[in-house]
C-alpha cells in the first residue's frame, strides 16, 4: 500500500465529465490498496476569467484583492471532485489550502510555502476519507489568503506529498509525459521514461511547460518522486526523479527551444571595472530578468562588447536603460536584436562525457546556422540563433543525438 | 459621523458596471464622514450557477461540501468590489466570513451564528479603510466553511451591525423598499416610510421577500436599525425599527398573500387525547413545517375534523403521512385541497384596536370570497381563501383599510 498524491491540471478538470473522470480515476487508485490525497486546479478558463473581470474593473488591481479573488477557482473545482468521488460511492471532504495548514509568506500572487502542518491531511486519510485539495492558495500567518502564482497547483501538490512523505505524487495533464524535444516541431519526439530534477528544471524553464518550475525545484529538495502524466490515457508517463548511474549514460535527454527572447548589445564600451555591475544594475532595478550575458575582453583591452538576452515583452525598456547607462560611461552604440530565438540541449550526462559542445556547433554549421550566443552550464549548452532557424536547428540537434523514436541508441561521445 | 453598515444584494452587484457604480455609493457615504462597512452577496445568478454544477454530478450533494462551493461566490463579488474601491483612490480590503471572525454552529447550508469577533474590521476601519465582507458565510470552530441559507448576506450584513454597534445597516436591492402590499396586484401600493421589526416578520415570512427572515429576528434581538432601499435609485427607502407610539396608531401596515399553500383535512377523526399530537409528530419527522392548523371539537364530542396547510411542494408527502396516521384512529377520510391561498393583514395597531377582524371578514364576505381557514396571532390575521380570490381579496382588504397612495388616512377602527 503506498500513499499517493494526485494533481490534476485545469484541462482535468475542465468540464463536469472530466471531473466525473477524475473520481473514477482517484477510486480506482484507492481500490488498488492505496490512500490518496488529490490536489486539483481551477477548471480550465476559469482563472483566465477571473483574471479578465478584475482588469475591467482596474488596470492595476491590489495584489492581495486577486489572491482572494483567484483563490475561489480551485475551491470550486475541490467542492465538485469530492462531490463526484461521494457520488460513487467513496468518502471524500474537500480542503482549502488553509485547512490543509498551507502557511505561506506574504508575497501575494506568488507567495512562498513556509510551512505545512497537514494535520486534517492525515486524520482524513486514517478515517479512509479521500481529502480533495484545492492547489494554488495557501494563507498567511495574519490568515490572509494568498496564491502560488502561475501552475502553483503543481507546487501544493509536491509540498503536501513531501509533508506527508507520499510515495509519489502524480500530476495529471493533458500531454502524457515530457518529451526529448516538442513534437509539434520533432515529430518522432520520445516521450522519456524518466528525467532527473535538474533535467526537468532545465527543460520547464526553457520552454516545455510540463511542470511549474517551483514544483521541480520543491521535489529535488525533499526528494519527491513525480510522475508527470496525462488524464486522458492509462500511459506510464515521465518519472522525475533523483539523478541515477543509469541517466549518467545519456549525454543529452532533451532539446528545448525558446523564441521569446532578445538580444541587446553594447558595442565598444569603455573597458573599466565596474561597467558590467553599474548595466545590470541598472537592468535589474527595472525588474527585468537577464538570461545569458556574454562579454568579451577587447583586443587592445581599452573597450568591450557585452551582450545579453532579455524576454521580448520588456526588450524596449532594457534598450532604453541601457542606452541611458553606457551614454554616461560611453560606448559606440546599443543594438537591440528581436529576431533571435535560445536552443538548448539538455542532459546529465555532459558532466562526465566531453565533445558534447563541439558535436552542438558542429551539427548547427553543418545546417548554415550561425551561432550568435553561446552559454554553458554543468548539464546544459545553449545557443542563441537566428529564429528562422530555430525549427531546423532543433531538429538537427534532435537527430545528431539521436533522441527520435525507434532509431533510438546511447550516444557515446 | 456615523458607522453604516451597506449590504448589496446579487442583483445591485450583478455586473462589473453595477459593482462600479457600489463603489461610488460606498464612497459617498464616506465622503460624507461616515465609516462605512461593505457586506455583499454573489453576483446575480452565481450561487444558482453552482448549485446546477453539483446537481449535475449528484442528486444529493454532500452539504459540507456544498458549502464551500456556494461560499465562492461572495469571495468574487467581495474581492472585485474592494478592487473597484481601490480603482476610485479609495483603501479597501475584502473580508471572507472567518476573517471576519463569523463563527458558526455546523449546520452546512444553513448555519446559525454564534458569535462574531469583528476584530480585523474593526482595526481596518481605525486605519480609514473601507473593508468589503464576502456575506453568506462563516466557519465552524473547527474552520469548515458553512452558508448561511438563502438571503444569508442580510444576515452577516445585520450580525457585522450589530457585532460592530453600528449606527445602522443598508440593505440595498433591486426594489427601493417595503410596500404596503405586492405593487404587481395593487398598482397603488404605498412605500412604507417606517415598519416595526415584528410587522417586517409576518410580511417577510408571508410572502414579501426583501429581506431574510431570521436578519430580521437577528436586528430585532440586538435592535439594529435596518433600512432597506434600492441601489439603483437614491430613494430614501424603509426603515425597519422597534415598535414606538407612532406606529400603534396604524392599525394595518401591510397585505401580504402566499400562494405556496396547500390544504389537508382529516374528517371525522375520533376525538380522543393525543390525536393531534400523533398526526403532527409524524409530520414533523418527515421535516414538513406545518403552518396554520385547525381543529374543531365536534358537536358531539365524538368526531373531529383537523385541517392544516404545508407548502405546496410538500403536499403529497403529508397527504401520504397523515392517511397512514388517521388510519391507525379511525376517520372518514383526508382530503388535500391545492387551490388555497393564504391571505393575512399586518399591523402592531391591532394589539390596542379592535374590529379589525370583524372589518376583514366583512370586506371578503362583501366580495363574495369565501373564508376556508382562519388564524390569528397578536398583529396578524390570516384568512384561506380559493387561490382564483388572491388578487381580488388583496385589492379589497388594501382598500377597505385605506393603504394606498394618495387616498391614505389614519384607520380608526
């Protein structure tokens, strides 16, 4: 008998037959022997109209006014699953994240978990009651309500499972696992068996949107074992989990692609210390978050080009922050770049195999792709291309590591 | 400077333009030096939204967890109407029921309060922000949601009031006050400028739904002035109070009529102790509120005939009921009769004049309506009459004590 968490997004429960799915789903779960404890989201929609009433109203509304207002939507769908699962014949009393003891700082919209007692978790569970969670919400300890932030659903479930030492905690989807790459552009994309935290944190964050990026980085602390699956099939899914031997095999377990990025450049700016601190300083202060910074030592040592990566949405205002910053200090020009996209390969394996980055540059040259940014990390080799490229380079990539279905082989080098 | 509390009721909170136009009214009456606290109820057609959504997955929802479905709504209309307070350079914070300290018995779905701490409005007022109340709702001691019944946001707006010592509480809806009858029959019907709690009571129980019987009974007990007027005018409205001396010269205030009523006799019943208190018991077990009953001792001592009437919908289970018990004693038979309505006078005046009934009795009997059931209380007198009378028993009774527009004088007998 194991005790398992499942969380079903808001595509799982997006309808009333949905939810009568997810009950039967829940029952057969614990007819199998099992307890379990179910965390679900807002019904599909419904945040976003939520989200939409309060804009109409206020362009700028109070941070805590949306927490109470978002709160609601998984309360509803919480009160309608543990209806449905009462409905079949099971018992089962619906929680809100306060009554589960989801004790949160006071960052509104995206509050940190501090605590969770999971005292009425666990007398609900001994009763043989099936407690129905509502995600995303936590309070405060003034017990104002507060909300995870987006996905946060994700997050309730992976802290309820490491307070109550789940065996595992199963997120229910509408795509059945993650993938080497994103089969809209890749179609013989491999849905992978099992991926390492820090492999899934490289891949949520660089675009394939499975799991909430907070979840992932919650799971590898307390040592969660997740499993990411669809609620529309019986198929496996994607086991997450602590780094093993056998992943070390696998030099790269996946290509991600980003498009929502651009490039700023400063071009000869005066080369004294300082000048990077002062810019990004600057950039940081306006609440925009950099992605890669290269910069270069010039030739002569007397002035150096420094480049980095910013979200598209806020490209306008980091071009003028740092216009305004290198004009006091001097420099040839600024060049903003919007037509550039991030690919990335992802894997464990490059810890301990090398030539993993000269096979990236070479496969991309061999396509015509000029590489316009590089960046590294332990398990991780990003390059920024042209984004008219970014389909061509992540499917070449994909095939160079040979990560596609059936031709499938460990990759040595 | 008064406190005011301000209740709006679904229909006044019923888009995002009329939570707008709250948002000015709550900020009005601030202007005007007032403290003001906001109670709302869900937006117009949300509780009976949810409520289809459950009953679509069960027939007989679990009443906790309805509870924390139906609580949503206000948590909504709260939260948007602090926002539109904000918009307009106002401070305001919305409240769910347990942050405001309502603490309930656990009776889900139709709780009764137990007490109120009110702590966190009270500081929020001192701090010159406006608070919002989601109504509707409180928490059990073991901080279950629960719902107050229908029309429960009167309730918390009445309970806040009298929690808080409040000058007095606004009741805003979609009609601008207490009329002297149904205007839909009565075209000249008067907006009464004064009521007395008892007489607000029997109008509210008898038929004229503008507010919640038991935040009547709740304002009579901790004697809050209660003022119920339109939202969408500026109209003065009717104030609900104790009983004073002006009020005593009034003999009737109002005519109200319930349509919702049906009729069942036992014929011929053996007469003998305990018959009355069998029949009823039973009823009573089946949980169907029994309201006028009638018995008369026959003239042979022998034999009785009772009669009583139900709400309509629950016709058939007494009828089922009461043949079951009579069988059992011995009677002629039971007859339910459906077509009745019930058709009652109103006035604390009766209690210091008399011929009041003599005069309603002579005014049915003049029109040639029938009387089937008569019952009294202290400042009601109520008559059954054939349902097709209704209107016409109403019409002649809001003559014959002069309580329409223009043609009013003071009754003096």
């Amino acid at each position: 008998m194991a005790l398992v968490i499942q969380k079903y997004g808001g595509t799982s429960v997006g309808s009333l037959d949905r939810i009568k799915a997810v009950a039967e789903r829940v029952i057969e779960t614990k007819k199998k022997g099992n307890d379990v404890v179910v965390v679900v989201s807002a019904m599909s929609g419904e945040t976003d109209k939520l989200i939409g009433l309060a804009n109409q109203i206020s362009q700028n509304p109070d941070e805590r006014e949306m927490d109470l207002l978002l709160s609601s939507g998984e309360r509803i769908s919480a009160a309608l699953t543990a209806i449905a699962i009462c409905e079949l014949g099971f018992k089962s009393v619906s929680f809100t994240g306060r009554q589960v003891g989801i004790i949160t700082n006071d960052s509104h919209t995206k509050a940190k978990i501090e605590k969770i007692t999971g005292e009425r978790v666990r007398n609900t569970l001994a009763k043989g009651i099936i407690p129905v969670i509502a995600g995303f919400q936590g309070v405060t300890e003034s017990s104002d309500v507060t909300t995870l932030g987006r996905g946060g659903s994700d997050l309730t479930a992976v802290a309820v499972a490491a307070a109550l030492g789940a065996d595992f905690c199963e997120i229910y989807t509408d795509v059945d696992g993650v993938y080497t790459t994103d089969p809209n552009v890749v179609p013989n994309a491999r849905k992978l068996s099992k991926i390492s935290y820090d492999e899934m944190l490289e891949l949520a964050s660089l675009g394939a949107k499975v799991l909430q990026t907070r979840s992932v980085e919650f799971a590898k602390i307390y040592n969660v074992p997740v499993v990411v699956r669809s609620s529309f099939s019986n198929n496996p899914g994607t086991l997450v989990v602590k780094e093993d031997k056998e992943m070390e095999k696998v030099v790269v377990s996946g290509v991600a692609y980003d498009k929502n990025q651009a490039k700023i450049t400063a071009i000869a700016v005066h080369d004294k210390p300082g000048i990077a601190a002062k810019l990004f300083n600057a950039v940081a202060g306006a609440n925009i978050v950099v992605d890669m910074i290269v910069q270069n030592i010039s030739s002569d040592g007397k002035a150096t080009d420094i480049s980095f990566t910013v979200p598209k949405t806020e490209s306008k205002k980091a071009l003028k922050i740092t216009e305004e910053t290198v004009a006091e200090i001097g420099a040839k020009g600024v060049v903003l770049r919007e037509d550039i996209a991030k690919v990335s390969i992802i894997g464990v394996g490059m810890r301990t195999h090398s030539g993993v980055a000269a096979k990236m540059f070479e496969t991309l040259a061999k396509h015509g792709i000029n590489i316009i940014m590089i960046s590294t990390s332990e398990i991780k080799i990003s390059c920024v291309v042209d984004s008219k490229y970014t389909e061509l380079a992540v499917r070449v990539l994909h095939d160079a590591f040979e990560l596609g279905e059936r031709k499938r082989k460990r990759t040595k080098k």
